[in-house]
C-alpha cells in the first residue's frame, strides 16, 4: 500500500483556496449571463414575438431560443477543449467568460419585435449560439483546471465546491429576477426593466475576465509539458480511437446532471407560474431557495466523495434525486404551504450535480482530458438539454407529476450506471486515468 493511501489527505492551503475561489466565482458569473434568459422567459417571449401568437407558442419559442444556446455547446466546446490540451487550461479558462459576456451584453440593447420584427428573435437566436459556445468551452475547462489544481483526496471537494460556485450563478439569476419583480410593476419590465440584467451580465462578464487574470496554469498540465516535446496533435480523435469506453459512462452521467439542473431551476420555476398560478416574485423567492440548497448540497455531495469514492457517492445521490423532486411537486400539488421547505430538500437531493464532475475527470487521462470531457459532456448535453424542457413543458399539462416520473427514470439510469461501470473502475479499467492525476500532488508548491 503506498503512502497516498495510508496518509490522511493534504488541508487546502491558502494558495488552493485561492484558486479555487476564483475558478468558482469567474464560473458563477459566467454561468448568471448564460441563465438568466430562462428568468425572463415569458416576458422575452412576449417582447420578441408577434402579440398575436398564441401565449403557449410564444412561450415555447422562447424555450426553443434558449435551448438553441444547449446545442451550440459541442461545437465551441470541442474547439475549445482542442486549444485548452494543446496551449494550457487558463487561457481558454479565462476566453470562455469573455466569449460568454459580450452577447448578453448585446441583448440588453437590441431592439424587439416591436422594433424591427422577425429580425429580433433571429438576432436572439444568434446570440445565443454564441453564449452556447462559450459555456460548452468553460464547464470542461473548470472542472479539469480545479480537478488538477486540487491536493490528493480533496478532488471530490474541490470539484463540488466548483459546482457549487457554478450553480451560485443559478442563484444570481434568481435573485437578480426577484429584486426586479420587488421594484418594477410588470409592464415596466416589459417596458424597460428587463434589460438590467442582460447588461448587469456584461459588467459581471469584464469583471470575471480580470479575476482569471491572478489564476496560474495548473501543475498536471506543466508537468505533462516537461515529459513530453509536443502535445497530443488531435486529442480528440485520440479520445474516439482509445477511451470510447469511457464515452458511455460520461454520457449518461451527464445527461443524469442535466436532468436534475433542467428539472429544478429550468422547468419549475415556470411551472409554478403557469399551472400554479404563483406571482413571479414568490416564484423567483422559492427558486432562489433551491438554488442556495443546491449550492450546499453540491459541497456535500463533494465530501462524500472523497470519503467514499465518487461511484458509491453517484449511487447515494441518483436515488436521492427522485425523492426530493418528488416531495416538491408533493408540495405544490396538495398546497402544503411548505413550499419553500420541500424546495430546499430537493435542492439537497440534486447534489448528484457535484458528484459527475469527479467521475468524469477520471475517466480520461491528462494529455487528452479537456477534449474528452468536453466532447462527451456537451454532445450529450446539447441533445438532452435541448429536448428535455421542451417535452417536460409540453407534457405537463397531462400531468404535473411529469418531472417526478422524469426524475425517477433519471435516478435510476445514474444507479445503473454507477453499478456496472463503478464495478469495472475498481476492477482497474481507470486506474490508468486516476494515475494521471498524480503530477498534481508532486508538483503543488506550498
């Protein structure tokens, strides 16, 4: 047995809680200019389409743009992930975010419908494609960049409290759409209001850019620079041609992540607008009750890996998923009055979003890792994420136990999956992949 095994696990030092914030803080704000379109759904939807459309097609349409922004992820993130193996992972770490601000910028300055018709919802919905690119480049970036920047047996924190910082961006949007709904009546936010924060995203988008500034190149990716002359030339056709064992795994886990994000912060928050007949307010409150509860639950999930390894934790929270969905819509259908209380259970329940990542990160080695985490993740995403809202909306008027069902499904893929390729990761077929790891306990400087 080694001495990494038998030796209780490094602190965090200031230098990694350094890092680590600001990977987790430039991610957040990144992750706010990416979201907040989905706050503002039904007032975009009533600004950028023609008034005399039918109110749930505006609506649909306006979900439709924002998934658009899903299936640009791969295209980005590919192209991306190919630099970040190639040139580093802080420089493409750092042009995401900037990639990411300037369309949401962009948008809180557009005309409308009302202003140059159908050209409006086009220039929306290249906007978006643009913020989907930029965010199918950060996500594989932050987590590889965090995941070797992290001591040995403290990835599972590092990665959930990243998850965290990333879901913070969830609760900014949330708040920010609160504090809007508190001040403006809503045919001012339909008059003007809603444009603050698209452009409040363009100033979160500059400072996150500077914070990047401080952050340095992790060792994993300097030490891989020292044994070898020259990089991987296509990573990812190294991915596709070697590890497409490790491309199932990845895939359905992410679609298992994307399940939980969609269901919790996507879908329910309209849900409860439309079906409910909450007030806007009230229903950005109790979201941004979730989303803290996500945060924490994300952190916990993270602990929980590095004291039991991250399969057995991914089997933990796939059975916790469909539980705390299930007492939320619990909540709302039988009108508890604790409709807060069940939301924050559910937003622990979905802590399986802090657990993916320390999977995913090792089921690739080093030299390739970016691309085929970024390949898998936003392939996988793009397709699922730009389905899911739109059959979930489109179905819950047949029932509003939909996502509950949805959820169960989903928890019980992420336990299958768990079962089966967890077995063969113990057995061995990772450890060529945890070993790369390595450099980055050997290199950290204190």
């Amino acid at each position: 047995m080694t001495a990494i095994d038998t030796a209780r696990p490094p602190r965090f030092s200031r230098g990694d809680h350094r890092t680590l914030g600001l990977a987790a803080l430039g991610g957040a704000l990144e992750i706010y200019d990416f979201i907040i379109f989905v706050f503002f759904a039904l007032t975009l939807s009533q600004l950028f389409f023609p008034p005399q459309m039918p109110e749930w097609l505006r609506l649909l349409q306006s979900f439709g743009i924002f998934v658009t922004g899903y299936l640009a992820r791969p295209l980005g993130g590919i192209l991306m992930a190919h630099f970040a193996d190639h040139l580093g992972r802080k420089r493409v770490f750092s042009l995401s975010i900037l990639m990411m601000a300037l369309p949401c910028l962009l948008i809180g300055v557009m005309p409308t419908y009302a202003d140059i018709g159908y050209a409006a919802p086009l220039i929306l919905l290249a906007l978006r494609i643009l913020q989907g690119a930029a965010v199918g480049g950060e996500v594989p970036s932050a987590w590889t960049f965090v995941a070797e920047h992290a001591p040995p047996g403290r990835r599972g924190y590092a990665l959930g409290f990243l998850q965290a910082g990333l879901t913070f961006g969830y609760l900014l949007g949330a708040l920010t759409a609160t504090l809007l709904a508190q001040l403006f009546t809503p045919q001012e936010i339909l008059d003007y209001a809603w444009r603050y924060p698209f452009l409040l995203g363009g100033v979160f988008g500059v400072i996150g850019v500077w914070l990047r500034r401080w952050l340095s190149e992790t060792p994993v990716f300097l030490a891989l620079r020292e044994r070898q002359a020259q990089p991987v030339k296509f990573p990812l056709r190294q991915v596709l041609a070697e590890h497409r064992a490790a491309l199932i795994p990845a895939a359905l886990l992410t679609c298992v992540l994307t399940s939980a994000v969609v269901v919790l912060v996507v879908i329910t928050p309209t849900v409860m607008q439309q079906r409910f007949a909450m007030t806007a307010g009230h229903t950005f409150a109790l979201s941004s009750v979730g989303i803290v509860f996500l945060n924490i639950g994300c952190v916990l999930a993270g602990l929980l890996v590095d004291r039991v390894g991250a399969w057995r934790a991914l089997m933990v929270y796939s059975l916790l998923l469909p539980l705390g969905i299930g007492v939320l819509y619990a909540s709302l259908v039988g009108q508890w009055g604790m409709t807060w209380l069940a939301y924050a259970l559910a937003g622990l329940a979905c802590g399986v979003v802090g657990v993916v990542p320390s999977v995913m990160v090792g089921l690739f080695p080093a030299e390739i890792r970016v691309s085929g985490i970024s390949f898998t993740y936003n392939v996988a995403y793009a397709l699922w994420a730009s389905t899911t809202p739109l059959a979930l909306i489109a179905l819950m008027p047949w029932s509003p136990w939909v996502c509950v069902g949805f959820c169960l499904v989903m928890g019980t893929v992420g336990l299958l999956t768990a079962l089966y390729f967890g077995r063969r990761a113990r057995g061995g077929a990772s450890e060529a992949s945890r070993a790369s790891l390595a450099p980055t306990g050997c290199t950290r400087s204190r």
